[in-house]
C-alpha cells in the first residue's frame, strides 16, 4: 500500500490480514498522535488495510 505522510509517499508492504495500527507501527508513528484517512474517512486502528490501497497519515496536535 501507499501512505502519504509529512508531504512524502511511502510504499508500505504488510502481512495479509494487518490492520491500520499496523501501519503506524511500521512506519514508527505513535497511533495515539495520529489519525488515517482512507479517500476522505478517518479509520480506526482496528480497520483492516488492502493491499493496492492509498492511505494518508495525518499528526494531530492538542492542548490549551
């Protein structure tokens, strides 16, 4: 799969059967600073991903 993530394009290759939590451990994101688009949809970490598919990563900030 493709992940866009900070401006770059990653290919991503994973197991069968991996899940988006997957993909930011590969990539060596924090899942709790992150959010996955999928076309324009949010997904959660327990979504799976298919192979061929484009993703993007998002980093998502907080605070007061």
């Amino acid at each position: 799969m493709t992940v866009e993530h900070r401006g770059s394009t990653t290919v991503v290759l994973l197991p069968e059967g991996s899940r988006v939590a997957d993909v930011l451990v590969r990539m060596k994101l924090l899942a709790d600073a992150h959010i996955v688009i999928r076309g324009k949809t949010p997904v959660p970490l327990n979504a799976e991903v298919m192979d061929g598919e484009r993703l993007k990563v998002l980093r998502v900030a907080s605070g007061g």
